[in-house]
C-alpha cells in the first residue's frame, strides 16, 4: 500500500514538468483600432514614448510610478525606464530598437521586477484612408520551462491584449477629441 501512494506521489509531482515540455514557450498578441485621424499624425505621436503615458493603461494603473528617461525621446536608443512598488506595474524599460518612418516602432520591453523578462512589442500604422489609421500594437512573450505551464492555465493572450486594447481606445479617444 505504502509503495503505491510513494507511485501515485511521484507520478502527480512529475505530471506538470512532464506536460510543461509539450506546452509551447511563446505567446503573441496584437490588437488594432481605427483612428479617424491621418497616418502621419498618428505616427508622430506614436513614435514619442512619453506620450504613452497618455494613452497606456500600464502607465495610467500607478500615479506614484517614478520615470526616468534616457536619450532623444521619438528616436532609436531612446530608453523610458518606470519603477513602481505595485506588482501589476512593476520596474523595468522599453527602448526604441527600430522606427521606420510612418509605418513601424520596434521596442524592446525589459521587465526587472516582480520577475525579468525581455520582451519585443511594436505598434503599426497603416493608412487606410487620407483621414483615417488603423494601429496594431503588438507583444510577444516567451515563458522558458517550466514556467510555460502557466500558459496552459492563464490566457495571456486575452490577459495583455485586453490591455493593449484598452491602450488603443485611449489612443483612439485621445486623437479624435482633437
């Protein structure tokens, strides 16, 4: 009796470390709005990263946040640092890696606290009319093992894109009052 609740213990300890290495290490998430709104004044407001701050709800979640900024804001090096005691927020950076002109952002997202992680994101514009603009904004993310199981239990996909897009609204909101 004894060696089969040892088995059934060492099965039910292993079964998640066993299953994390089936389960993918990746995620990616893109939302998009339309803005009634040109491209290029979308565009060169987007490609300020302190203007997120209008816009994002990750900047909008902790009014004590402190920032620091390193660099020329709108261009490639530039380096918008935060740190804040609230978990949700924690400290990190986000870098500008890439802009190509009125089309693309490229970011590199370094999170040091609650937990380190480097991430790339981006936003894009597209014209869809003279006077409007479709915006993707996107994330990607990687989990090594056997912390990935946790995409099998949390939707990280639905977890950041809703905020990404509540991000969107805002810009969306921001733009159009203009």
């Amino acid at each position: 009796m004894l060696k089969k609740l040892l088995i059934i213990a060492v099965i039910i300890t292993t079964l998640p470390f066993i299953v994390a290495i089936f389960v993918d290490k990746n995620y990616e998430v893109e939302r998009e709005v339309v803005i009634n709104q040109s491209k290029d004044d979308v565009f060169q407001y987007l490609k300020y990263l302190k203007n997120q701050d209008e816009f994002s709800k990750w900047a909008k979640i902790d009014p004590l946040m402190t920032k620091a900024f390193r660099g020329t804001d709108g261009t490639v090096g530039f380096v918008s640092a935060w740190q804040s005691d609230d978990d949700e927020v924690g400290t990190g950076e986000q870098e500008i890696i890439a802009i190509i002109e009125g089309e693309r952002i490229d970011f590199e997202l370094r999170f040091l606290k609650p937990f380190q992680s480097t991430s790339p994101a981006y936003m894009i514009t597209e014209s869809i009319t003279d006077t409007s603009t479709k915006v993707k904004w996107g994330f990607s993310g990687h989990l090594d093992y056997p912390m990935n199981l946790m995409l099998v239990f949390i939707d990280f996909e639905q977890m950041i894109g809703d905020d990404l897009q509540t991000g969107l609204d805002n810009l969306k909101k921001l733009h159009e009052q203009q």
